[in-house]
C-alpha cells in the first residue's frame, strides 16, 4: 500500500485502524487538528489547519523505534508550536529529538522559512521524509545526539525530549530519560542550548517532572541555568498540576532495578509527578511569568502497553470508545491513559472500567 492511499482516509476506516492494533499497514497515522484545541486527534472532525503523521506502529519490536503518535502530548504540544510560531513569524528554527518530524511539521505549516529537524536515531531520517511528502512541506533532516551536529544560531529551538524517568532499560530510546527523567537529554540541554539561539529568541520544549512543594527536578534545571533577561511560562498539559507521584511509580513496581529506583525517588521526597510545556523567550524579563492549567480534553481511545516486552507477551489492543471520557468528570483520566501504554495493568483496568 503506498502512503497516499494509506493517509487519505475517511474518518471510518481512521478510526478502524485506530482501533485495533494495524496488522495489514505498514504504518500508524495520525492526524493532528492544529488549531482545534477541542479536538486535537481529529478523530471527530478533521480542520484545514491540520497534518497528517505517519510513525511506527505499536507494535513495532525494536528499541529505535519511531513513537507513534497518540492521542497524547504530540498533539497538545504541536499545537502550541504551531500557534506561537504563527504569530511570532520565527525564519529559522532547530527541532530537537524530533522523531517523526511531528512537531517540525507543524512548524513548517505555522509558515516558518527554514526548519532542522534532528535526532540521534537515524530511523527518523526515512520518516521526516515521508512526512514531507504527505504534507507538501520542506523540513530538512540533520542526524544529532543534542548539539552535536548543530552550527549556527535560531530563532526558535523545540523539544520533545526522552523524558520518561524510570529504571534503567525501562523505555525504548525515543522515551528513556533517566532515573529523574531529566539526566539523559534534559539537563544537558539546558546548560548548552543558550549559545545556539538568537537574541530575542524563543524555546519550547514537553517536560515530564518529579517535584515536591521546593523542588522541580525540571524547573530546578531551568533555572540554574536562565541567563539574565531570559522568562518562561508554564502550560500544564492536563486539568491538574500535580498528579500523586504514586499513580506514575507503581506502573513500574514489577520492573527490574525498580527497588534500587524507588528508593532514589523517596531519599528525593518527590511527592508530585507533573506534565508541562515551556515556553522560554529573550524578551527582557526574569524567570517565571506565567503559569496556567490547560482545559478539560476529552479522550476516545485507550492504547495498549507500548514497551516492547509487553507487546510480545500479550495480545493488546487499541480501544475505540464507543463514550468519550472527559477530564472534567474524571481529572486523572489523561494520566492514567497515558500509563496504561506503559503498564498493561492499568490498560485492562481501564478497559473493563470504559465502554
């Protein structure tokens, strides 16, 4: 099948594959409303403003695998890119652990002149490529660990990092962050990004964070490292800012290493798991300005278990909702679907909870 035929599909047969885990594609495909914040997966109605993405599909075996695109922090997060850079008008732009070139899509659709997408995995290569093809759109590709690679300044940096804390060996390379989730990709990142970016410029980057009421184990970074005349806003992707660390860790208690990891986490006193966007801009002021919870999104589908050794021990598949679940009634219901992708306990509870 070849990817036109694969990505201009009715709403029917989207949903047909999104509702079982796709044997006969080569591909997942996803379609990301960019300026409809009601419906971000465009899994009800698909706008003008939109892209179309095609990444690995979950059962993909191997660990450089491309992350396929849910309805998750990809969405939200293209969104805000999109938004700003619409309204910001931003020439040249570096995209950071970029994947599938998602988030560098959406930069392009925004109307920015030059993107570079970059990524450790060269796999990624093949897919920004096709990504290109399926939205007329002109996103250049760059193999990068970080800065690696990267000469010159931009108007914008973005990021959707490995970010995922957990045991090591836990994640496939597109989601291991360490055992805080930030050593790996995240604190290199911020002691290293200011000489690559423009006076006046602006950075966003997705962050997974443990804290408790007087650290941040991201925002702690952040701000050891702001330089002077630097601000940053914060956007919560889900109705709640702090999320029971408990309802994140227990999703790994059968994990080797999860002992020695947990014990880590309590001589921390992290409390708190947290889920945000930052938004970082040149613009004269210091350190926090603005810091705001997003609105109640509505979920339709429930994925199943995405590491790979419970993709090959059990037969999971991807629930189409025939009731949509609204945060609003049921705050915690983003975190928890997010988690059942990585606990296959919390994705059959799940299942048998929402029909």
């Amino acid at each position: 099948m070849d990817i036109k035929s694969l990505t201009n599909l009715d709403t029917g047969k989207i949903n047909k594959i999104r509702s079982e885990l796709d044997k006969e594609y080569p591909f997942q495909v996803a379609h990301i409303n960019l300026d409809n914040e009601k419906d971000p997966s465009a899994i009800l109605t698909k706008s003008k403003r939109s892209i179309t993405i095609i990444s690995d599909k979950h059962s993909y075996p191997k660990s450089d695998r491309i992350f396929p695109i849910n309805q998750d922090e990809n969405t939200v997060f293209a969104q805000k890119v999109f938004q700003d850079s619409v309204k910001n008008k931003y020439h040249k732009i570096l995209d950071l652990c970029t994947g599938s070139g998602v988030i560098a899509m959406a930069l392009a659709k925004a109307g920015s002149d030059e993107i570079i997408a970059t990524d450790i995995n060269i796999r990624s290569k093949e897919f920004v490529e096709k990504n290109n093809e399926i939205n007329n759109l002109s996103v250049e590709f760059l193999e990068s660990s970080l800065f690696d690679s990267i000469s010159g300044k931009y108007d914008k940096i973005t990021m959707n990092p490995p970010f995922m804390p957990a045991p090591s060996g836990t994640f496939p390379l597109h989601a291991q962050g360490g055992n805080f989730g930030t050593e790996n990709i995240i604190e290199p990142f911020f002691k290293k990004c200011w000489k690559f970016i423009n006076k006046g410029g602006c950075i966003q980057g997705i962050f997974h964070s443990f804290a408790n009421d007087e650290s941040d184990t991201v925002l702690d970074i952040l701000e050891k490292n702001l330089p002077k005349n630097w601000s940053y806003e914060i956007q919560h992707v889900f109705p709640i800012k702090n999320v029971p660390i408990e309802l994140y860790t227990t999703s790994f208690a059968e994990k080797e290493g999860y002992k020695d990891w947990i014990n880590k986490i309590k001589r921390r006193k992290f409390k708190y798991m947290r889920f945000f966007i930052l938004t970082i801009r040149n613009n004269g002021k210091n350190g926090l300005t603005k810091e705001k919870i997003s609105k109640p999104r509505i979920y339709n589908l429930i994925y199943p278990p995405t590491t790979l050794d419970f993709l090959s021990k059990h037969k999971l598949k991807i629930r189409l909702l025939k009731n949509p679940v609204s945060e609003k009634e049921y705050p915690m219901i983003g975190h928890l679907m997010r988690l059942s992708r990585y606990n296959y306990f919390i994705y059959l509870t799940l299942c048998n909870l929402l029909e």
